[in-house]
C-alpha cells in the first residue's frame, strides 16, 4: 500500500543516479533514515534544484511504500541551508560529521522523534555567526546520541566509591561509559583514558545541557583545554557498542 508522507527532514547524504535524477538519503523524525529519488532533480529548470542538497534541513512530500527500497520524492522546501555552518570550515566538518554518524547508526522505518529534534536544535546552535569551539557541537551531539543508542555515558560519580571525584586525574571506561576516581583507580581488563579535571568537568556539563545551553558553555571554555582526547573516547565508546569503525571522514576531509 502506498501512502503520502509530509515530514521534515536533514539531508545525510545524495548521490546521482541518472542524467537529470539523485538519490537522497533522509533522516526523518518519523521514518528515521530513508532513501528516496528525486527524479529530475539535476535538470536546470527543476523546483527541487539546490534544495535537496547535504546538510540542508528540509520539508519533503515522499510517497512511500514499504516493500520499496527507494521511496519517491514529489516535492520539497528548503527550511534551513545552514549558511553560516557553510562560512564556517570548522562548523562544516562538525556537521558533516554528524551526518556521517546519523547515516551509520539511525535504522530505516524507526520513529526518531526525540534524536531528531536534538540533532536539528544543535544544527541551529552551531549555525550561529559567532561559533568560537565547534568541536564543542560534535561532543555535545556524540554524548546525547550515545545516550538515545541505549549506552550513555555516567561520569556524575566514580563507579567504585560512588562520590563526585575530588581527585585527578579520573579514569574514563570505554566500555561501561563510567569513571573511576584517581584515588581508586586500580588496573582494569577494560580499555581507559585518563581524563583532566578539566575535561571530566566539560563531559559531565556536556550531558546536561540542550542544544541552547551550548552557545553559554562554548565561552566559559578555558582556551588551554584540549577537546580532542574527549572526541577519541567518545568514539571508541560508540564504536565498541555498535560495532562498527566510525572513522568520521569529514574531519579529514575540511580540517588541516
């Protein structure tokens, strides 16, 4: 049975399939991902020209049918190119992560209503002018996505005593999602990453905050604190419960 779906939607990613026609592929809050063809798309005069393009947040009229791999695109409208993301090559490699990581993890026909509100409000956050840490976005996106893959992160308090760390540095477990404190850190079969005061205070802060809390958390950031070791643990942890190798090649791709 075919039916008319009208759903906004981010554009993971397009690929051309014809002369005049691309495939699209779709993160939908309704439908999760989804592939569809946007036929004639390619073509000078088409309405859809420039509008299904990646990273753009759109509101598309699909017919659908559940037993077709692809479903067809009738129509859609532009609701957020994102310009300043664009402008930005740091925020354009953040995004675009993003992306990579939506169009790996989110399963086809799986209502996505509370990561898809989270990952289109963060997108606005980042498309702010004045975006001084981007990487700050990705954390932020890669911590509630854990979260919502049903494996988050718990750092309020060492696993072992069970009080909020007073001292340095904690032990972060790749596979529990848990810290140890430096007073009981003991040696461990589980893969760990020693992390600063610092950098435990931004992960815990990180789980708390929404999407327009960053922009506030983005300028008390010390200019001395290193972001990166949070990015390599956070994606060991989602690699080691998706099993997958998530490379993130947009990273490499827009920064030096």
């Amino acid at each position: 049975m075919t039916r008319i779906l009208k759903t906004d939607a981010l554009v993971l990613h397009s690929l051309r399939w014809s002369e005049s026609s691309k495939i699209i592929h779709l993160f939908t809050a309704e439908k999760g991902s989804l592939k569809a063809i946007a036929r004639g798309v390619l073509r000078p005069k088409s309405s859809l020209r420039g509008v299904l393009e990646n990273l753009n947040q759109v509101q598309v009229v699909l017919s659908v049918k559940e037993s077709r791999g692809l479903q067809i695109i009738s129509q859609a409208d532009l609701l957020n190119p994102f310009t300043h993301i664009r402008e930005n090559l740091d925020a354009t490699a953040m995004a675009f992560s993003i992306m990579e990581l939506l169009r790996s993890l989110i399963h086809e026909n799986e209502a996505s209503q509370e990561i898809f509100r989270y990952t289109s409000g963060l997108l606005q956050q980042l498309n702010r002018p004045d975006i001084s840490h981007p990487l700050l976005f990705l954390l932020s996106f890669i911590v509630h996505f854990s979260e919502y893959l049903g494996f988050g992160w718990q750092v309020e308090e060492c696993r072992k005593c069970r009080k909020l760390p007073e001292s340095f540095p904690v032990k972060a477990d790749i596979v529990n999602g848990s810290i140890t404190c430096a007073r009981c850190a003991t040696s461990d079969s589980h893969p760990q990453q020693a992390l600063s005061k610092l950098q435990w205070r931004l992960l815990f802060r990180l789980q708390q905050e929404p999407p327009s809390g960053l922009p506030a958390l983005m300028s008390k950031i010390p200019t001395d604190l290193n972001m990166n070791p949070l990015l390599d643990l956070l994606l060991a942890h989602l690699n080691y419960h998706t099993d997958q190798s998530l490379q993130l090649k947009s990273l490499k791709m827009y920064l030096p």
